[in-house]
C-alpha cells in the first residue's frame, strides 16, 4: 500500500512560520527549552567527552526543534494542557531530573 500523499496546503502549512502567538503557546515553547536543557545538562554530566556525545547533543538539539515545530505547526500544547500543567510539569521534571525551573545561563 502506498503511503497517502501530502497534499500542496499540507507543505504550505508544514514550511509556514507559526508564530506563538498566545501565551500558553509561547510557555509551551520554552517548557520545552528548559525541560530539553536540563534534560542535555544531566547526561552531559556523566557522559564522557567523545564523539557519540557530540552526536547525542545534536540529536538533542534535533528533537527540540521537532518538538517546537509540534507545537508550532499544530497549534500549542496538547488540547488538556493549561498554564499551570506546564508550571507543574516544570516543576515535576525538576524535582526528578535536575532545575528545569530556571532558563539555561550564558
């Protein structure tokens, strides 16, 4: 069976810029900044020096944008979440895997 075609609105709409145009839009964003940075910190804090750790780093990087694009193209967060899941799921994630509270310095 061949896979469905993408049609042309559907590349449109995947190459477009979507903008975070609310706030719960623009948190869901940097929620998944900061859960991803402290996410990179832990296992850069153990994990020695080489080439497999570049590439682990890349592959961070790369699915930060995949998620960010997630958002972006579909609209924000899932349809349940609210400001204050995200606070929670910060605070959460911080209080099992490492300060995903405060955004990443310099």
């Amino acid at each position: 069976m061949a896979p469905p075609e993408i049609t042309y609105e559907e590349i449109e709409d995947r190459l477009s810029f979507h903008p975070a145009d609310t706030d719960l839009k623009r948190d869901a964003h940097e929620t998944a900044r900061r859960l991803t940075i402290a996410y990179a910190k832990a296992m850069s804090d153990f994990v020695p020096g080489c080439r497999e750790k570049s590439l682990f780093l890349t592959a961070v990087q790369e699915g930060l944008m995949w998620a960010n694009a997630a958002l972006a193209i579909n609209g924000g967060p899932r349809e349940h979440i609210v400001a204050d899941d995200l606070e929670t799921i910060r605070r959460d994630f911080g209080a099992y895997y490492g300060d995903a509270m405060e955004p990443a310095q310099g």
